[in-house]
C-alpha cells in the first residue's frame, strides 16, 4: 500500500535477512506436518510445543517493541530478526514467506508488515501449503478484544468476512492547518472540499507563493486526495476490480486539484525533496495529510520545522451535502502464522504488540489502532502544548472516518500514479489530460495481479 509512517518506515534498512539465505531463519517456526491437525480455530494447527520459542520479524522501527515484550513477558522466550518491513511495497514478505512454503519448513511465528495489502495472498493457499496467515476471528483471540480495535481498522485484513492478522496503527487523514498564519490573513480554516478550492483562489491573488498541499507524491495523490474525496477509482468486490475516474467525485477532484496546481497553491514536488522543503518552509498555510505528517513534516527540524503554538488539526476535508469521510496514508499489520507450533505465546504477543500501554501508548511511534491506546496515544502528543485548537478530538475522530469505499487488492494505488501522473506534472499536463493513461494502468496492474476488472 501507501509508503506509509514516513516519517519512519522512510529509513528502516533491510535486516540481517536476505534472500540468499532465507531458508536457514526462523528455524523456530514449524513445518505443518509435524502432526497437530486441530482445525477449530479455522485453520490446521502444527503440534505445539508449549514453551518453545517464537520467531518474530520486524522493521528497524520496531524493534522497541521486542525489549518490551521481553521485559512485560520474560517468561516467554523470543528471537526477533529485521528486515526491511516490507516497505515501499518491496513484496520482501511474499517473496519470502513464498521460498518457506515451497520448503515447508522456515516460517516466522509472527510478522510485521507496512502494507495493508497483503491479507489477498496471504490468506491463500501456496505451493501445496495453508495460508500463512492465520485467522484471529474465528474462535482464537477473544470477540471483546478484536472489537477494541477502531471500527472500520480491521477491514484491510478481513476478507469474507474472515480476518487475517491486527492492524497496529491508522494514518487517517486531517486538514492540518497554520493557526498563525489564518489568523494573519484574515482566513477561515476550511471543512469541506469546495471551501479549500475557493480559498485557494484568495490565497493565489493575497499571498502568491502559499501552499495549501502538494500532489508531488503517489500517496498524495491516491490516498489523501481521491480517497479523501471518496473517489471510486480504486474498488475491490470479492475479485472484481473497478476503477471510475468518470464518477462524479473523481470528476470534482481531478477538476480541483488541476485547479490548484494551476493557481500554484498546491506544489508538484514530493514532501520529502528538498525542492518542496525549500518552496514551504514556512509558507504552508495548511494541507491535508496523514497523522504522522507531526513528525515528517511539522516537527522535523529538516522539514517544514513549525514552531510550537502554531499547529492544528482540523477536520478532514468532504464534499458539501455529503457525510465526512477521509483518506489513510499506511499503517501497518501484524500476521500470525499458521504454521506455529507456540500458538499461545503467538496470541500474547500479538495482544501486547497491538493493544498494551508499554508499547502502544510509551514507545509507539504513530497512532494506534487499538481504540483506547489511540485515545491515551494521542492525549499524550497534545500533553506538551504544541497543538492548538481541538487537536485531540479531531485525530480520533477522524480514525472512525475514513471511507470505507477504497479497496486493498494484493497492489499498490501508488505505483500507477507514480508512474503516469508524476511525469505528466513534471512535464506541464494537468492531472486530467491523463486520466485514461492513469486508469489503463490501475487496471492493467489489477488484470496482471489476476483480478477480473471493469471499467
């Protein structure tokens, strides 16, 4: 999915793990004919061995957590390897996870992941063995504790209603704004799509060379922009892919965001250039994003770099007459595997990595998807004062917001953007003199990951 936590997953680094040598890690997991057979819990278990380690993979952001599992559980023993995360869609994962199943043997017990996509093949049967992920909804974790994950967080992982892994934490989407800057020139903060374009007009005519966003980046574009307008260009039913750029909240946003970059309100270069950097150092009057944008862009001291006092979330951004809905930038996963012969320990595990304070609340770096570490997370950030307005609230309201219309097929909305829409911008198109190239290319991209697609 998105190229998400940017402000972390950005620079995690491949791990000691490579592929020349991927047989001979996690020798703790298990093979899944090792006898067991139980199917209760929706899938065959591997014989278990009460007290035997567990494997887990990591990227180098979270690698906190295994010290404090370590220390909240000393009692449960645990090898933790890292990798890359399986970031920027490199599909690390699945090309690993896959060499396991053609050997039978080699799986980690549990697996952190980036991705929101990766429920589509790994719920699936490969190379003669069950899926590698193992369902938490069908007798295994506990209803209560699934149903204390934000509503809406889980879907990425449930397909038919079967759910594949835990969500670790939400990158939903708000209008961040500039309090000092509105209340310079006189502006209100906008709530809806139509009062962002119409103020991009005043602020192109009193104050050129304000930003209001960029589109300079895939998970811009995709995920803050269409997905936040509650766009249908990226649809998954069951394994049919639709993709319509002529619906009427596509239309809207394509005309508002060529509107945009043509008053020159909204850049063309990726957030993290230093081309961007150098163009809205502080002449960013406010801009839709992801709630790690705190810490990429606003708090970074070689970003954007706003002063306490001055920031604000607002609430996302939706067309007139319609209900709020918004966008998500990432957030990753955590995959239990089937084939572990430690269920129990794989269970404590999985609970603590999501939903404990001394993780979640104490060391994790984004927003999390466990509604009541999400509260105590986020009133921890507006503790030091560097917040304005209603910061708190409009975060966690915005976490049960976000539209529930955008799909998760086993590929990224990003690649298609990066790879049509960017050069287009760069060489002086406007967004919809390539709306067809794009949508081809969503489509071609579905038809190759073997979808059945419509236009």
């Amino acid at each position: 999915m998105a190229t998400q936590h940017r402000r972390f997953i950005r620079f995690a680094r491949f791990g000691a793990l490579a592929l020349a040598g991927v047989t001979a890690v996690a020798l703790s997991a298990c093979s899944p004919g090792a006898g067991g057979g139980d199917t209760s819990l929706g899938f065959t278990q591997a014989e278990q061995e009460a007290g035997s380690p567990i494997t887990v993979w990591v990227d180098a952001t979270r690698e906190p957590i295994i010290d404090a599992f370590k220390k909240a559980h000393p009692d449960i023993q645990i090898n933790a390897e890292t990798y890359d995360g399986n970031a920027s869609g490199s599909a690390s994962l699945q090309t690993r996870i896959a060499l396991f199943d053609q050997a039978g043997e080699g799986w980690p017990d549990v697996v952190f992941s980036t991705q929101n996509n990766d429920a589509p093949w790994a719920s699936k049967e490969s190379n003669g063995q069950q899926a590698f992920a193992a369902p938490v909804n069908k007798g295994w974790f506990d209803d209560d504790f699934l149903a204390g994950f934000t509503p809406g967080s889980l879907d990425p992982l449930t397909i038919d209603g079967t759910t594949y892994g835990l969500r670790n934490d939400l990158a939903q989407v708000v209008f961040w704004y500039d309090k000092s800057l509105f209340d310079q020139f006189g502006y209100q903060v906008p709530t809806t799509w139509e009062e962002y374009e119409q103020l991009s007009d005043r602020v192109a005519q009193e104050h050129p060379g304000y930003l209001l966003g960029s589109v300079g980046d895939g998970f811009l574009g995709s995920y803050v922009y269409y997905w936040g307008a509650q766009a249908p260009i990226f649809q998954l039913d069951g394994n049919d892919f639709t993709s319509d750029f002529g619906a009427e909240n596509s239309e809207k946003m394509t005309d508002l965001l060529d509107h945009m970059v043509a008053n020159k309100t909204l850049s063309t270069a990726s957030v993290f250039g230093s081309d961007f950097i150098q163009q809205a150092q502080g002449k960013v009057l406010g801009m839709p994003g992801p709630v790690w944008f705190t810490g990429a862009l606003f708090q970074n001291p070689d970003s954007l770099n706003v002063p306490a006092g001055q920031l604000g979330a607002g609430t996302p951004l939706h067309w007139e007459g319609e209900d709020v809905g918004t966008g998500n930038v990432g957030g990753g996963t955590w995959l239990a595997s089937s084939h572990s012969k430690n269920l129990d320990a794989v269970k404590t595990f999985m609970e603590f990595a999501t939903s404990s304070d001394e993780y979640q609340v104490d060391l994790a770096p984004g927003y999390p998807a466990y509604a009541a570490a999400g509260e105590k997370w986020i009133a921890k950030q507006a503790a030091d004062g560097y917040f304005v307005g209603d910061f708190e609230k409009n975060v966690i309201d915005a976490a049960g917001e976000v539209w529930s219309g955008w799909g998760f097929p086993s590929f990224s909305a990003e690649t298609a953007y990066s790879k049509v829409v960017l050069p287009a911008l760069a060489a002086g198109k406007s967004i919809g003199d390539v709306t067809a190239d794009w949508q081809a290319e969503i489509l071609n991209e579905a038809q190759v990951q073997g979808y059945t697609v419509t236009r």
